[in-house]
C-alpha cells in the first residue's frame, strides 16, 4: 500500500555525526565511504568547459550520468545509515544526503512511495541549487533547465533503492527564470527510448565519436590548407583572389594553363603552386624562359639531342620536355618562342610524344604544360610572331595575373614577408618599414611589379642599420619628399637619381645584386662623407669588410 512520507522520520538519523575529517591521513569520510571535498568554483569551471568542448546535449548527458552514479552510491550509503531501520528512513536520507553535501537544498513537495509494488510519485523544489548558479553564471538566464547532475542523483538514488528505474524531470529551473527548480517522478508513467536518462544512461562511445569527429575535422583542415590557402603565394585582394580563385579549379586536373601577366607579377610562382597542388606534385617540375634562350637553342634545350655527326653533339642529352616527364613544365614568355619552335611545340603538344634532335625515335611522354605570356599573344598573331593553332592548343584555360598596382591591399603583406626574408639573408634585424615608407610604397605605380618591389625592399634592407624600420629615404634614395622613383648607376659607379618612369623602373628590377649593392655603398660613402667606419655601420658591415669590398670592386668610390 501506498504511504504518505513524513521528512521528519529521517531526522532520526544524525547525518552530521557521520561525517568525519581524518586529518592524519588526509581523507573525508560520510559513513564507511570516502568523499571529496572540493571547491565548488574548480568543479564549475570543469562543467562549464566539458559544456563548451562537448556541447550542451554531450556534456549534459555526462553530467547525468555522473548524477545518477553518486544518487545511486548515496543509496547504498544511506541503507548502511539506516541499520535494521525502516526503509522509509533510507528513502528520505536521500535529499538530507544531497544537501549535507552542500549541492542543493531540498524541499519535499508530495511523495508517494509503495515498497510493495516497487512504485513512487513524488515531486521535490529544490533551492540554493549549485548547478543552476553555476549555469547562469557562466551561461547567463536561457528557456531551459541545465540542472543536469542533480537530476541525475535523484533518479540513481531512488533507482538504486527501488531496485527500478526510477527517472526525475526538472520542469522548473533558476537557468530558466524560475524562482526555484523542480523535479518529479512517476513509476506508473511509461520511459521512452528519448528520455534523457536512458539517453545518458546508454552506453555510448563518446571517445570514439569524438575520434572521429576530430579525424574529420583534420581532414577538413587539410583541404582547406591544401585547396584553398595561397600557400607560397602572397595575396588576399580581390584581384588576387579572382586569379587564385581560377588557379585553384585547374590544379587538380590536367588541362593547360595560360598565365598572362606583366613581367615581375610571378607568374612562375603561380606555375610552382599548380604544380605543388596537383596530383603530380611529387613529379619534376621543369621551367625553361623561352625568351631568355638564344633562338637556335630553343628546340635543343626542349627537345633534347641525340649525339651524331648530324648535329655535331658530342654527348647525348635528354630536354626539358623529357625531363619534366610525369610532372608539369613551364615554358615561360611563350610569346617570345621562334617561329619555327613554335611548329615543333605544337605537334609535341598534340601527339604527347617528343623526338630528340637527330634522333627519328619518338618518346611518349607524360607532361602537363603550364605556360606564361607577358606579351598579348593575339596581336603577336596578329603581327604573324605566334602561330594561332599554338595559341588555341595553349589558351584552352588563360588566367590573368593582376600588376600589383591593380593589387595594393597585398602591398603591406609583400612588404612583411619581403623585409623578413631579406633581412634573414643578410643577417640584419630589420623592424619593418616605416608608416611614411609605407604609404610611398603603397601609393607607387610598380610597373616593375613585384619583383622590382623586391630589390627596392632589397636596398632598403641593406641601408637601414639594424633594429630600425627602414626609412623611405633608403628605398627611393635620394629623392625629396617621399616621391618615388627609382634609380639607374651611372657608368662611374655613383647613384643618379632618375625620375619615375616605366622604362627606369624596369630597368631598376632587372638590377643585379652586385650593382645595387655599389649603389648602396656609394650612398652610405656619400652619406659618411667618406668615413669608412661611419658607411660600414650605415651598411650593417664591419669595416674589415667594407675595406676589402672598397679596394676590390668599388676603388672609384674612395676619392
Ligand atoms: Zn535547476
């Protein structure tokens, strides 16, 4: 039969007598079991970061489950309390238990409790509740309840006494607002299989989930590195970003690629990046500038030779195109190729095969073509320079490079990596460049583009004494006020400056190390009025080092 509980017959048992402290061996002790104490704060940084980490629905579920075992541990606890004592006592310990422990007070709205058939319907209020405080601190006031662990206890301790599930619902909660929380329980209602107990209460795999959820995210953290970070290219313009955007779709497949693009703009970088985001990126990648080769060269350094009386060689040797075999070759400034190259490219491209000169074998080769123009090869077929079945053969996939002046947001990144990189080089703690060199760098027209911004970047590093920013004064040497130019040696050896124009300026880029660094050293001498020690500091060298520069290169420079 069913009994009305009356609290007051667990006051028959002294809670707080069982409570010991054994100091000597450092434990605490409610009864026969081993307890904890902890500080509430710790405990609720640990719930607040598994909410963050696993996710309210995870992390709840665990809470429960924690609950559940120490409700379900209490009740053994509160049977050997009890003694030979009623049953009813050991059932009201519970809530005594729970608030001894200092995690919630509790209440007693209505319980109805049949030992014979096992049944119990109940409802308790809870106040002082420590996991809503911790919630809301935490998490703020939100529309439901969040008192996880202390439904859990609940439903373990009045599982574990009944022998059957017994599951507790919060419908009131502080986390939502309420002014206290509230649980109840019914045996006579069904449990469904979405219960949030059963839910915690099943054994699940949570290691292997997150396993896999972390497999996953890794994988997708490698494509994204893989298929959409610029990696060795410099950019995050929309102009850079609509090129990038192209190149990125015809990496993984096979089709050519037209890069055109002023001179300086990297174009064989863009190259490079196909061919490391390809799926031949572990074969060769060969580059051959077909502009820079004499004409009567071209084919021998494509094709290859066949030693023989033919072709006078004396050795034979295989060609760019063999060598780049099951990877990707870049024929840069395509527009400059020989008329009658271009015929021998052609047929090259069309049948995948090769013939060495003076050789008749033909060599099937494997080869993905990435070539670049900074000419506009429709007017060289115009002009009768560039056969047009070439150009279709080559343009099936043109991608245009953007000049950096059409790309100055990149400026300041080129400038950052630039300066880092060079000042490794030479061994130079440089800051980075100044605000006022900055805005002259970023207000320049490049026509040199980017690698003309290199070598001004260069002399920059170079002249500036090491720990400092680089001035603009040491990048457009000579100049007043911060108008860019760039500048040309003249034949004695000492620094003219130029105006600003296209030709100068490409001029400029094309600088050898050797020459900017005469130019750097006669304007440190000139700014040391032709104090050694002084211009050797301004350079960031030892004197030793500057003597032996100035009495072997630069014997012009002393006077
Ligand atoms: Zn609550």
């Amino acid at each position: 039969m069913a009994v009305k509980v009356d609290q007051g017959a667990a006051d028959r048992i002294d809670l707080w007598s069982k409570l010991r402290f054994d100091a000597s061996s450092g434990t605490v002790w409610l009864g026969e079991q081993r307890m904890l104490l902890l500080h509430a704060r710790s405990l609720g940084a640990f719930r607040n970061q598994l909410i963050k980490s696993l996710g309210e629905e995870r992390a709840g579920a665990l809470l429960l489950r924690m609950g559940f075992d120490s409700g379900a541990q209490d009740a053994l606890l509160a049977r050997a309390l009890v003694g030979d004592g009623a049953l009813e006592d050991v059932f009201l310990l519970g809530p005594r238990l729970h608030s001894l422990e200092g995690v919630v007070t509790v209440e007693m709205v209505s319980s109805e409790l049949d030992l014979d058939t096992r049944s119990f319907k109940g409802r308790f209020r809870w106040s002082s509740s420590w996991e809503s405080e911790t919630h809301i601190e935490e998490f703020g006031q939100g529309d439901h309840c969040t008192c996880w662990n202390q439904v859990g206890y609940a439903s373990g301790y009045v599982t574990s006494f009944l022998g059957k599930p017994v599951y507790f619902h919060e419908d009131k909660c502080r986390s939502k607002g309420d002014p206290h929380c509230e649980i109840f329980a019914d045996t006579e209602a069904p449990i469904t299989e979405s219960d949030p107990i059963a839910v915690a209460l099943r054994p699940s795999n949570i290691a292997g989930e997150i396993q896999e959820l972390s497999d996953e995210l890794e994988q997708l953290r490698a494509y994204l590195r893989q298929d959409l970070e610029p990696g060795s290219l410099i950019g995050r313009s929309k102009a850079f970003m609509s090129a990038f955007n192209l190149l990125k779709q015809a990496a993984h497949t096979p089709i050519t690629v037209l890069l055109e693009g002023e001179t300086g703009v990297g174009k064989e970088m863009f190259a490079r990046w196909v061919h490391d985001n390809s799926p031949r990126r572990d074969g060769p990648f060969v580059a051959i500038n077909c502009g820079a080769i004499p004409a009567d060269l071209v084919e021998s350094e494509l094709f290859g030779v066949e030693s023989g009386a033919f072709t006078g060689a004396l050795k034979s040797r295989p060609g760019r195109f063999e060598r780049a075999d099951g990877g990707t070759l870049f024929l840069d400034e395509i527009g400059d190729m020989p008329l009658s190259s271009q015929v021998k490219l052609l047929r090259a491209l069309q049948t995948g095969e090769i013939e060495r000169l003076g050789d008749s074998r033909a060599r099937k080769l494997d080869v993905r073509i990435v070539a670049a123009t900074n000419v506009d090869l429709q007017h060289a077929i115009a002009a009768k320079t560039f056969r047009s079945d070439l150009f279709y053969r080559l343009n099936p996939y043109p991608i245009r490079i953007p000049p950096l002046r059409e790309r100055r947001e990149d400026i300041g990144l080129f400038v950052e990596v630039f300066v880092d990189r060079l000042a490794r080089r030479y061994g130079k703690s440089i800051r980075g460049v100044s605000d006022k060199a900055l805005r002259a760098l970023t207000a320049y027209s490049w026509p040199g583009n980017i690698r003309e911004l290199e070598n001004v970047l260069e002399r920059g590093v170079l002249l500036t004494r090491p720990g400092c920013n680089i001035e603009i004064e040491s990048l457009f040497v000579g100049q007043a006020e911060g108008e860019p130019s760039t500048m040309s040696v003249a034949q004695t050896g000492l620094v003219t400056a130029m105006p600003s124009s296209g030709d100068n300026a490409v001029q400029m880029a094309d600088l050898s190390i050797a020459r900017l660094e005469a130019q750097l050293i006669s304007e440190a001498m000139r700014r040391a009025k032709g104090n050694v020690a002084e211009a050797a500091r301004l350079v960031g060298w030892t004197r030793r080092q500057l003597d032996y520069w100035l009495k072997s290169a630069g014997p012009d420079l002393k006077s």
